[in-house]
C-alpha cells in the first residue's frame, strides 16, 4: 500500500480527499513503523495546531476498516502501520522499542491444522515481539 493507492481506496468509496488525510497517510508512508494515535498526532499539529485526537482517531479507525492500515496492540497501546504490500499469508516480527516490523513467511498454523483437524479457522494473527539488531546495540 502507498499513499497514492491509499487515497484512490478513499475515493473509490466516497470519502473526500483531504489535505489532513493524505498528509497522515504520508507520515505511515515515511515511517514504515507501527505509529500509536499519540504519535499520529504529536507529528501532525505542527501543520494542523487545531487538529483533536478523536478526528486522528476517526480516521485511523476509517482507514483500518479499510484495510489501508493494519493494526495491531503494543504495551496495551494501539497501533497502526500500512498494510503491507503483499497478498502472500505471512506474520510479523515487531520491534519493541522502534516499532520495525520484519516478514515472517512460515505460519504455524500449519501444524494446528494436522493436530486439530475438526476445528474450522476462521481467521489469525501471530506476532512475536522483541528488539531487532539496531536497538540492541
């Protein structure tokens, strides 16, 4: 996903163009991160001091619905990043103190399905979370 195809997703549904959004789609674009909506709106009053945390919230709820953004929960904090670009199944690994996020393309739901083959998933999430090698150091 990137802001231009973000943007078109919006129009195609009906919802305006707006200089507030798409100036907050480019802010996930730049990070390439999980953003909490604190962050979302830390960055963004310098541009728009009179901004509130409900229309950063509005819109990031807007835009997970979407599907647009991803999100996911960090230290009992939600947070937000791009979709990710590919339509292949994978998981993440998450960065606890910069928020950078890896691929993991084995899913181990694989071997659920072998022990539990009378239950029906319906759907899944798997993270692991820890420190990558920049914030080790």
């Amino acid at each position: 996903m990137n802001v231009n195809e973000a943007m078109e997703r919006l129009k195609e549904k009906g919802y305006k163009h707006t200089g507030k959004r798409e100036d907050m789609l480019k802010l996930f674009a730049d990070e390439k991160r999980y953003l909490s909506a604190k962050e979302v709106l830390e960055s963004m009053q310098g541009d728009y001091p009179g901004m509130s945390f409900d229309t950063i919230y509005r819109n990031l709820s807007l835009f997970t619905e979407m599907e647009i953004l991803e999100a996911t929960e960090l230290e009992g904090e939600k947070r937000f990043r791009f979709s990710c670009s590919t339509d292949e199944h994978h998981h993440h690994l998450i960065c606890l103190d910069c928020g950078a996020t890896k691929h993991i393309h084995n899913c181990p739901m694989d071997m659920l399905k072998a022990t539990f083959p009378d239950f029906e998933v319906t759907g899944h999430k798997f993270e692991i979370y820890g420190r990558c090698e920049q914030c080790q150091e």
